[in-house]
C-alpha cells in the first residue's frame, strides 16, 4: 500500500471506494459508494477529488468506455480488454509482449519507451454466447 499521506476522509473514502473493486468503476459508480458513508457529497466533488488523485499517481484513467471515463486504482501499467458489448473492463496479463513491443518500436525509431498501454477491444466470454 502507498502511503495515505494526509487526505481529508472524504478523498480517503473516495479512494477506498476505488480499490475495492476490479472493475475499473466510473466516477457515478465510485460516488454511489461514498454516499453510503457521505450522503451529501455532490458528483462534482467526487470528480475534483478522483482529479486530485489521478494527479498525485494514485489512480488512472483507462479510457472512455460508451461514453463513460473508466478509473483504475491500480497504477502500475497493465493491459486491460474492455468488451464491447456490455462494456467490462478487465484487467489482463501481458508483461512480456509489452517489454517485446517497446523494444520493437525503440529499434525502429530510436525513441526509448518505458511502457505502452494495450488495450484489447472485443467481446467477453458471456457476450459471445
Ligand atoms: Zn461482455
Ligand atoms: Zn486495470
């Protein structure tokens, strides 16, 4: 775990309520949860704290998925697969390929990237049936 340095309860509750789940939540979805412990607290609030957060490398953006920004508590680069049918969001596993991949393009135009983010779009198990 990082530090919690000294967050205010509320951006604390904001970023309990975003690791406790895997599955790379919204920020309605994360505001949903606050509000069992902040009933009052607005969407605006909840988007100028996550701001916060995502600017001080406790949170990532994993994109836009129909129409919604998806957050992920886990920040160390990862690829994920995002269905495109009921639109989860799932990490996976993919170390090797993204070292080969950086290698690759580092050859080619002499650049000297560290990472890549993969994304793998496409239908989930249960949507293909
Ligand atoms: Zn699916
Ligand atoms: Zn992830």
């Amino acid at each position: 775990m990082k530090n919690k340095r000294n967050f205010s309860p509320k951006r604390q509750a904001i970023l309990n309520a975003l690791l406790s789940t895997k599955d790379h939540p919204t920020v309605e979805w994360v505001c949903e949860q606050v509000k069992r412990q902040y009933p009052n607290i607005s969407l605006a609030t909840v988007y100028r704290n996550i701001a916060q957060l995502k600017e001080d490398g406790y949170a990532i953006t994993v994109g836009t998925v129909d129409g919604y920004e998806r957050l992920d508590g886990t920040t160390n680069p990862h690829p994920h697969f995002i269905c495109r049918k009921c639109n989860a969001v799932v990490d996976v596993e993919l170390a090797a390929e993204e070292d080969i991949m950086c290698q690759a393009v580092n050859k080619q135009y002499g650049i000297a990237a560290e990472r890549c983010d993969i994304t793998f779009w496409g239908y989930c198990q249960n949507c293909q049936k």
